[in-house]
C-alpha cells in the first residue's frame, strides 16, 4: 500500500502536502501542550478536595464556562499559526520519539 497518491500528476504537489503536513502536526502540538498546561490550575481544586476534602471553590459549570471563555481562544489561535521558516529544512520526524504528546505532558497525568 502507499503511503501517498499523488492525484494530480504532479510531484510538486508532495512537496506541498509535506509542509502542510508538518504544520498541522506543529500547530496541534502547541495547541494540545497550552491546553495541558492551562488546565493543571484548574485540576488543583479538585485533588485539594479529593486529598482533603474541602469543598470545591468552583463548580463543574463554571470550570467549563471558564475553559470554553479564557483557554479555547488561544487553542484555536496556535492551531491557525503561520509555518517556521525552517519548517521544510528539517529532518523528517521519528514515528517513534517525536509523538504528537511527549512522554513529558503524559507523565503529569
């Protein structure tokens, strides 16, 4: 099976998917790790009242109304980011190391 068809007959074209390709893996990637981040505050409360029991500042409502006000807007806005410069001088990515969620963000949760 291949891994790409080209439909157009031109090969030009694989350049092109190439670099979108790499984009949509790049902004994603900025966009999961903001999105990760942006929510560990908002996690805290909860194990506070998991571990403690004190009772929960902020309901399950709010948080939502919270994430879809502060934390969406930039989410979308990293995934519409412009390419690097450098984005088709690099090394292909290993399929094995270079995963869209690093080992890093995973061991938090």
């Amino acid at each position: 099976a291949a891994d790409m068809i080209l439909l157009d007959d031109n090969f030009a074209s694989i350049v092109v998917g190439v670099e979108e390709g790499r984009l949509i893996f790049d902004n994603l990637k900025k966009s999961i790790a903001y999105t990760l981040t942006s929510n560990i505050p908002e996690i805290s409360p909860f194990l506070t009242y998991i571990l403690f029991g004190i009772p929960l500042p902020l309901g399950t409502v709010t948080i939502l109304c919270i994430d879809l006000g502060t934390d969406m807007v930039p989410a979308i806005s990293l995934a519409y980011e412009e390419a690097e410069s450098d984005i088709m001088k690099r090394q292909p990515r290993d399929p094995v190391h270079d995963k869209l969620v690093n080992e890093r963000y995973e061991s938090i949760f």
